[in-house]
C-alpha cells in the first residue's frame, strides 16, 4: 500500500474516532449542562453518571484507559461519576488467529514463527491496547507477547483530543479546579504506553531496581523479539492477589509488605513509580505451595520523577510528622503548586494527612479502618473538593497527577488483603540516610543502563 493511501486510512480511521467518541461524550455533557442550568449540582445526578458510563462502555480502545484514569485520579469527578468509571472494563474485541498472524508478520517478519518454538494465536489475555498470548522461545523460555492493535496511535490521539473537550467542559463547570496540568499528565502517559520499546526499558528499569527484592519479580525482556508495537517478556505463573483476600494474616501481610517493596522501592532508589494499581498488574508467585510475593506484571504506565519530587514526599512527610508548617509549605512548593495561603495549606493537608496516615503511626495497623476498597480516598477528596471550591482556582501540578492515584490505588491494594503492618517502620525502612545526591546519581546510572532519558 502506497504511503499516501496509508496516510488517508490513519486520517478516516481518526475521524471516524472523533466522531463517534465526540458524539457520545458530547450528548451526555449537554445533558449535565442543561442539568446544572435547571438548578441541578454540577449535573452530578446518578442517571448523567450512569449515562456517561454507557457512552464510554460502547467505545472500546484507549477511551476506556482514559475513563478508568479519570476514576482513579482523586477528587477529579463527583463520587457518582467516579464509581460508574470504576465499573468500566478496559478491554477490546481480541483480534482473529488471521488478523494476529498479519500483525506478527509486520512486527518481525514474513518468517516469524520461525522463530518461536509455539505461539498460541489465541489471546491470553485482552486489554485497552493490545492482547497478550502465551508462547515459547526457541530455547523453551516461556514468553509473554504483548501484540499492539492495529491503528492505536490514531485512536489515542482522538480520545486524548476528546478528553481536552471534556476537561474544557469541566473547567467551565468547575472553576475552583484547573484541570490543564492533569490533562497533560494523562496524555504524556497515555501516548508512552504505545511505545513498547519505552516499556520494554521500563522493566528492564525495575529489574535492575528490585533485583535484591526476592518478594518482587520482574519479567526478563526479550529484546531480540520485541519492536515499538509487540513486546516480549518472561511468562511469569501466579495467581490472582484476590485470590488470598481471605487467607490467613501471616500470608496477607506477606504479599501486602511485597506491595509496599515493589512500590515504594523503586521510588526511593530512581525516583520511579508504577503508575497503574489495576489488580489485573499483579500476580501471586508460590514456592512449595506457599505464597512468597508479587510478580510485577505490566510497565506501560510507569512515570519517571526528578530526584527534587521525591524530597518534597520526604518533605512532607518529615513536615506532618514533626508538625513543622515550613517544612510542609516547601514541599508542596517543590511540587509544584502556586500562591500558597495559610488557608489553601491547611486544605491540601486534609488530604496529605489521609495519604500519609498510616506512615506517620508507629504502630500495626491496617492501611483505613472501616473503609471499602473502591471507597478509599473519596470522603477526604470530597472534603478538599467543597474546601478548594471556596478558594479556587487552584492547578494540580503535572507531576502529582499519578503520584496521588498508584498512592490510592496501592491503599486500595491492602485494604483488599485486610493487612495490619507498621507502615511507619516500613517506610523509614525506605528512607534511611535519604539525600537528594545520593537518589541523583542512584537514579542517572539506573536509567543510563535501561537506556531512558533523564527526566527534565
């Protein structure tokens, strides 16, 4: 096919995304509009939610990806909106045996099943951008292929020219709140998941990173069968983390401080988070029958911090603990947030004091007494939602963005398993002997051997 007629299909395939995602979301946005005009909350009614769920559940794709983000990110929607997004599954129709052997063919060849002892056609697994089949290397290694579908980067290109519309709307809705720096955040990390060359250095990262975690395994990247769009990595066994949701207290807080290693490692040591608490992202390992740890599944959505963004964590947590207002005040400086008022302090601390909570307590305990799973988080985000409302506007900065929702997310993780650990002693744990010198040049020779940019 000539590259003119492959330019005319992205451009047909990406109209045709605007419209039909323009004309679902748009509908419900009238809705809410005329809603809010006639007296109602911000069209926050149960029905607008729901509607707009049933909008983005016709649309299969990176929309889905998007909607579920906007659910995680917290105090973004009203609770309704959150909660219906959350239902959501990220998934799509699984490509054809014929279709797959089509897309291996442009990946690595006319001849690439040659170089595979098997390749099972049939999906393993279906999610927003590509499927994942099992196979074999020609050693035997068993392998995890992550195939891309066909066309991705024209249809993440319309959603994400979407999700600008509906930030738009929300901002005239919402005016307290500044949702451009979310937006950008969502979009950098959106487009980064079509790279699987980016994500294949991603694991590559966490590797080298948790190599001397036995409670956390990471997948080993085939590089000589991999490309931008079909990723290759170690089939790693285990089973479903909510498969040990009622299992005895010793196992459950075995796999909870794995979590929290696989988390809050890599962060402290390269300044680098994974980004996505979807469960599906982890699995189970046992040895002798006995669950030992989590494997670490997927690095599509992982973001890369400037060393100075983990000091202002550290900041902050030092400054609550020791209830020094200057300290606290340097750190949300450090991350980015502007015109600071006493009052505007206190309210970004309501949520501070929730996500560090269980940190600041010397003491065993569960993550949050008393609260669901799909709950955590809500009732103080809503409380600095109705604060900022009287303050606004206020930007939440770029960086913040996926640092608050894999915080949430992994808070979700544990309430889950219903551990009871010192989160305080795991944390200091981390911590120890911490200076900005030191994660600079941990974090320059990690990402140097992974081949990843510094972060600006």
């Amino acid at each position: 096919m000539a590259e003119t007629d492959r330019e005319a299909n992205r451009f047909t395939a990406r109209a045709s995304r605007y419209a039909s995602v323009g004309a679902n979301v748009g509908g419900v946005a009238a809705r809410m509009a005329a809603a809010r005009l006639f007296g109602g909350k911000d069209g926050a009614a149960p029905s607008n939610a729901a509607a707009l769920a049933q909008a983005l559940g016709g649309l299969k794709g990176p929309i889905m990806k998007v909607a579920q983000l906007l659910a995680t990110v917290p105090d973004l929607l009203p609770p309704e909106y959150a909660a219906e997004l959350q239902k959501l599954q990220a998934d799509a129709p699984p490509m054809g045996a014929a279709f797959v052997k089509r897309r291996m063919m442009a990946e690595l060849g006319a001849d690439w099943q040659s170089r595979f002892q098997s390749f099972d056609l049939k999906p393993a697994a279906a999610a927003s951008l590509g499927q994942v089949h099992r196979a074999a290397a020609l050693d035997g290694t068993p392998l995890a292929c992550k195939l891309q579908y066909p066309d991705m980067q024209s249809a993440v290109e319309a959603d994400l020219k979407q999700l600008q519309v509906a930030f738009a709307f929300h901002r005239r809705m919402n005016s307290w709140l500044d949702t451009t720096e979310i937006a950008k955040e969502i979009g950098a990390r959106v487009r980064e998941e079509l790279d699987y060359e980016r994500e294949a250095k991603h694991a590559a990262l966490y590797g080298a990173v948790l190599k001397d975690i036995d409670s956390v395994r990471v997948p080993q990247v085939r590089t000589d069968l991999s490309t931008k769009r079909l990723l290759s990595l170690g089939w790693l066994d285990g089973d479903k983390i909510l498969n040990f949701a009622q299992s005895p207290i010793e196992i459950r807080n075995r796999l909870a401080q794995a979590m929290f290693k696989a988390w809050w490692h890599p962060f402290s040591r390269a300044a680098v988070i994974h980004g996505d608490p979807h469960l599906g992202n982890y699995t189970v390992f046992s040895e002798g029958g006995e669950p030992q740890g989590i494997n670490l599944l997927d690095y599509g959505c992982v973001r890369i911090f400037h060393p100075r963004f983990v000091g202002g964590v550290v900041d902050l947590y030092r400054g609550l603990l020791e209830n020094d207002r200057d300290r606290i005040v340097h750190a949300y400086e450090v991350w980015g947030f502007k015109k600071l008022d006493r009052e505007t302090v206190d309210i970004l601390n309501i949520w501070a004091r929730f996500i560090y909570g269980p940190l600041l307590e010397d003491r065993t305990r569960t993550v949050a007494d008393g609260i669901e799973p799909g709950a955590y988080g809500r009732r103080e985000a809503f409380s600095v939602h109705q604060a900022l409302k009287e303050r606004g506007p206020v930007t939440v900065p770029q960086e913040f963005v996926f640092m608050d929702r894999a915080a949430v997310g992994l808070g979700a993780v544990f309430l889950h398993l219903r551990s009871e650990l010192n989160y305080h002693r795991l944390f200091e744990a981390e911590i120890e002997r911490f200076s900005l010198e030191a994660l600079a040049g941990r974090q320059e020779s990690a990402l140097a051997a992974a081949g990843l940019p510094q972060p600006a």
